[in-house]
C-alpha cells in the first residue's frame, strides 16, 4: 500500500520532469511579456514540488479512504479486456463500420466480462448497435462511419 | 428595480415557453432524473456525452436542456440514497443517513416525496435569488481587469483543492496536470504549436469531451467491475403514500428553507458545489436541532435540508459562470466548454449581448423544478424499475455512450484513443485516491488564466505587483493563500468532505 502510494508519487514526479523539459524547448519569453513556455513550465515545476511533498507524505491522509487491497483479486482481467476491446473498437471502427464494429463490440462486452448467456448477449449487441444507429445516424444526423460495407 | 425584474422574469417566461426550449427543458430534466437513479453515471459523463447531439439546436435550447440535467440529477439522486442506501450521486451521499433509515421503518414514501418537495421549493427560491443577484453582480464584474479575473481563477482553482475530500497536496497536483493539458495545443497569443508532436488532433488542444468521458465514464464502469459494485439490493417495500403528512411538512419546512439558503450561497462558491452544500445544510441542522440524536435514526429532517441543499446549490452554481464567465465546478466547467464551443462567451456581457440565453435559462429553471416535481411523484415506481437493471447489462450500453458521444464531435477515432488512455488514468488516479475534479477545472479555467496571467503581467510591464496593488485581487488573492496554507496552522481544521462533483 505504502510503497504503490509512493510509486504513484514518483510517477507524476517524472511526468513533471518531461514537462518541464519539454516546455524548456519552448520560448519562454521574459516576465514583462512572458511566452509560450512559460506556464506549461510553471505547471511542470509545481507538480514535481507537490509530487515530492506527496513522497514523503506516504499512507492514506486524513479523511482520505483507507482500503483494505487497492486491487481486487482476479478482476484486472476484466478491466485489461475492456481496454483492449476499445481500442479495437478505435482501430476497426472506420475500416468495418460503426454497425458491425459496435455489435463486436456489445458482444464481448456483454459475454466475457460480466458473462452473459449467448441469448442475451447476441441479442442485447444487436438491439443496442441498430437502435444507437437508428437514432444517432438517421435522426439525430450524426455522421457515423459507414466503413467498407456501407453501413 | 421592481420594474426591471418584472420586465426581466417576462422575458425568462417568453424564451422558456417556447415549444422547442420547453420540450429540450423536458428532456433534460427527464434525462437527468434517469441518471440521477443510476449509480455509476453522473451529470458530468451525461452532459459530456450529450454535448454533441446539442450542435444541431440553438445555443438557448442546448443549455437549457444541459442545465435540466444537472439539476434534475440532484433530484434523481436522492431515490437511490432512500431506496437502496447507495447515493446516485455525490451529493445526495448525505441523504442515506436519514433516508434509507426511513425507508427501513416503512416511511420511504414520505422520504422521496419531501425530497422532491424540497427540491422545488429550494429550486424556485435559488432561481428566484439568482434572478436578483446576477444583474448586479454582471455589472460589478464590468470593472474586472486582467489581475481580478486570474486571482479569481485562482481562488476558484484553490477553493476546490481546499474542499477536496482526499489530500489536498495531490488535489493541487491534479490541478498542475490540469494546467498543463489546457496548454496543450496552438499558444492564442504567439501561434506558436505546444506539445502537440505534429498531431492534428491535438493542434486544436486536447478536446474537453474525450477527457471528461474518460474520467467521468469509462473510468468509473472500470471501478464498478474491479470493485464488483455491480450488485444492489433494493428495497423490497411497496411504496406508498408519498405525500409528508402535516407533521412531517411542520418539521421539514424550515430545513427546506435553510438548506436552500445555505445551499444556493454554497453553490456559487467556486469551487463548492451540490456537494460540500449538502453536508454542510445537513450539519447544521443536526447542530440547531433540539433533538439531534434522531439524526442518522430516520430524521425527515436529515433528508429534507441536504437534499433542498444540493438542488439550491446546482443553481447557484450559474451566478459565477453567467455573470464572470468563470465556472464554480466541472459541471460549469463543461457548459463553459458547450458555451464556448456554440460561439457564445460566458462574462458580464453574456446578459447584454444575449438576454435570451440568460434569461431563457432562469426561465426554464422555474419551469424545468415544477416539471420535477410532476414527473418524480408518479414516476417514482419506474425509476425503481430501472435501478433493477442489472449492471452487467447496463455497463455495455454506458461504455457505447462514451464512444458515440466522443467519436461524433469530430468523427475523429484519435479522440476514443485519448478517452481510453484518460479513462484507464481516471481509474489508476481513483485508486490512488487522486481526485478528478481540480483536473478537469484547471484544464477548463488553463487557457482562460494563461490569458490573464499574461496581459497582466504585459500590463504591469513583468511586476506581480499588480496582483497585491489592485484591491479586488489583492482580496482574491489573500483568501487564496490563507486557504493554501491553512492547513499547516494549528488548530485551524480542513472541511471534512467534498470536492468532487460527479
């Protein structure tokens, strides 16, 4: 608990780090006409000052929820299928479309993370993609990716 | 002046009633009560979500309806609270100390329906104080410059890490990554690209929806599953008779008119919100009570403030964002973003440049509070309905929502991939206990206080002097800092909870 508490530290203190480089590379200006730079650098300084304080102020603080295990035994799984799963979405959604890709989509959604029976699961994608197309595409106009087969 | 709020209150009526603007304030509310309900999704995912479908209406509809949710959210958030002992939203957390201890001792009817009592009651009374503040306030803030609008910023930025409920050291470092993801993009003053790796995408600044819909959204299904929190027990009991009887409205009336004070005041604090206004209307009227032992054994009390609280609150909330264009919580924070993005400016001349829209709105609030009410008695028993949806069934349909929304602003599929990635860092900051909220109003306010920050400093010719010369920023600028390190004077205490919105 202590010790991924104060991961989380160090990380946003190399993310602090990386703005400040980066911002480095930007003009910063002078302080009667400061430029680009100057308060993305400003930001980056400030996070990597905090990120240090909240080092060493390790373990839950006051009024902050104390939990039992940061992480649930077995469910990072699920939580690993669903991000691979959206960023498939992301890729295949204008290569296939938005109706078959979603339909995959709500499939594997609705079957292997909370499984549900075949029924419900092909059923539930199939009414969920039409309906959201039905109402997004044709009346609300949104302009949805039709993909190689048209649809 | 009697003239002028008259003449005003009948433009509010002539916008509001419009058949378009009535049916958008219909829907809002309607949608708001629903996700109210629902646990697990907020007014903050929904409006974010609807946001692009309202790029086909007017700027006067669109905020209408969004407002609608936001306040019908408070309403709906009490149902769960009572019913199921789970808050549908932050801020009817509260609620569940007296609501669900009276749906337990049979009384779950008079619990909702003093809720939804209250709510309008204290609806109608903040809209009508937002109507006779907001004018002068508008004028007041004329005489902003530069400093005034940046200490304010600050201030606003500050108040909000104060009231966060975890840490307030990585409150403020969520409000330093918010800073700097607003600076994401093309510099408005020198043109200049930043930190957008000739990314097309990013060359506009990282879009408010994508990071809102990972946040809000996609990280919070992620929570549900790795907690298992998808699992409710309702309560079993049919409901009936929803009208208080006279004792109870004889108890419950002052705390509806307390806690709507309280509550309106609380919410135009930037920074506060429904939230730390419904705690503290709570709190207060467990202090006065004669009887404050009942408190937490089914007190109508303890339901009828904190809800009156957070529904006040949700209006008050506009003061800030109507007449200094500056937004008090996330939930402004994206109506800024709506705002922005419909070609409208926030600020103290949103009033005279567009009455429609400012009025239109206080207008469709009296009228979208009385639409509450008539909706939330009858339809108390669907919403009941609904809660039994089960989760596994619900978190698909959530999960398809964030990517239409998010995909339809720019039909661009780069924007899911930066939802995702905020989503899986709003799940990691959550169980780090990093809070969302200072991020996403810093990422807001960024662009707004860079802007500031530098004219100011182009005015002063590189002085910071200016921030302590002027006597409004120097007041900002002093409540600021005394907030910042307040914590490290004895004997001063942090308020307890709070923060975040959603």
């Amino acid at each position: 608990m202590k010790s991924q508490s104060r991961i989380s530290t160090l990380v946003w203190l190399l993310f602090a780090l990386l703005i400040c480089v980066e911002s480095l590379r930007l003009p910063l200006g002078s302080w009667r006409d400061p430029g680009a730079g100057f308060l993305p650098l400003g930001a980056g300084i400030f996070l990597g000052i905090l990120s240090v304080i909240a080092f060493f102020q390790t373990g839950p603080q006051k009024g902050e929820k104390v939990q039992r295990s940061r992480w649930s035994k077995g469910r990072w799984k699920s939580i690993v299928l669903i991000l691979l799963a959206l960023c498939g979405y992301s890729i295949f959604l204008d290569f296939l479309g938005f109706l078959l890709t979603t339909f995959f989509l709500l499939i594997l959604l609705f079957r292997f993370v909370e499984p549900q029976p075949w029924k419900v699961a092909i059923g539930g994608s199939l009414l969920a993609s039409v309906l959201s197309y039905v109402v997004f595409e044709i009346w609300l106009k949104t302009q949805l990716p039709p993909g190689v087969l048209g649809f | 002046m009697t003239l002028e709020f008259f003449s005003n209150l009948y433009m509010a009526f002539s916008v509001a009633i419009q058949p378009t603007n009535l049916f958008f304030c219909f829907v809002g509310v309607l949608i708001g009560t629903l996700i109210g309900v629902l646990p697990g999704i907020g007014p903050v995912a929904t409006i974010s979500l609807l946001l692009p479908s309202t790029f086909q209406i007017t700027p006067v509809s669109a905020l209408i309806m969004l407002a609608g949710i936001y306040y019908g959210a408070m309403y709906g958030g009490s149902t769960t609270s009572i019913l199921v002992n789970i808050p549908g939203e932050a801020a009817s957390v509260v609620t569940c100390l007296d609501g669900y201890q009276m749906a337990r001792k049979g009384r779950a009817g008079p619990a909702l329906g003093i809720s939804a009592f209250g709510s309008f009651i204290a609806g109608s009374l903040a809209t009508l104080i937002l109507m006779l503040i907001a004018p002068p306030l508008a004028n007041i803030a004329l005489k902003f410059g530069p400093p005034e609008y940046f200490t304010l910023m600050f201030l606003g930025l500050t108040v909000l890490t104060y009231l966060a409920s975890g840490s307030m050291i990585r409150a403020l470092m969520m409000a330093c990554v918010g800073i700097f993801l607003g600076t994401i993009g093309t510099d408005t003053i020198s043109g200049l690209e930043r930190f957008t790796y000739h990314s097309y995408t990013l060359m506009d600044g990282m879009g408010l929806v994508p990071v809102i819909m990972g946040l809000f959204g996609i990280s919070e299904v992620l929570l549900n599953i790795d907690e298992q929190s998808t699992r409710r027990e309702i309560y079993q009991a049919k409901l009936s008779n929803l009208l208080p009887n006279r004792e109870d409205w004889r108890m419950a009336i002052l705390p509806i008119l307390r806690g709507g004070l309280i509550g309106f005041f609380l919410g135009i604090l930037p920074g506060g919100g429904a939230v730390i206004a419904s705690f503290g209307a709570y709190a207060m009227e467990k202090r006065i009570s004669k009887n404050p032992e009942r408190f937490g054994q089914g007190a109508i009390e303890g339901v009828a403030s904190p809800e009156s609280a957070n529904n006040a609150a949700s209006q008050g909330a506009f003061i800030p964002l109507l007449t200094l264009g500056i937004p008090a919580n996330v939930v402004m924070a994206i109506l800024l973003g709506a705002l922005l993005i419909h070609g409208m400016k926030p600020g103290p001349l949103l009033m005279k440049q567009h009455p429609d829209l400012f009025w239109g709105v206080i207008g469709s609030m009296y009228l979208g509070n009385a639409m509450l009410l008539v909706l939330n008695l009858p339809l108390i028993g669907i919403w009941v309905k609904i809660l039994k949806i089960p989760y596994p069934i619900l978190f698909p349909l959530i999960i398809l929502f964030c990517l239409i929304g998010c995909y339809s602003l720019n039909n661009n599929v780069y924007e899911i991939l930066i939802m995702i990635l905020f989503g899986m860092v709003g799940f990691l900051m959550k169980k780090f206990n990093y809070e969302g909220a200072p991020l996403i109003l810093a990422f807001v306010l960024s662009p707004l206080m860079e802007n500031a920050l530098r004219q100011s400093l182009i005015m002063s010719h590189g002085s910071f002097t200016i921030f302590f010369t002027r006597p409004i920023a120097l007041v900002f600028f002093i409540v600021a800092i005394f907030l910042l390190v307040s914590p490290l004077i004895p004997g001063l205490k942090k308020v307890p909870k709070g923060g975040d919105i959603d």
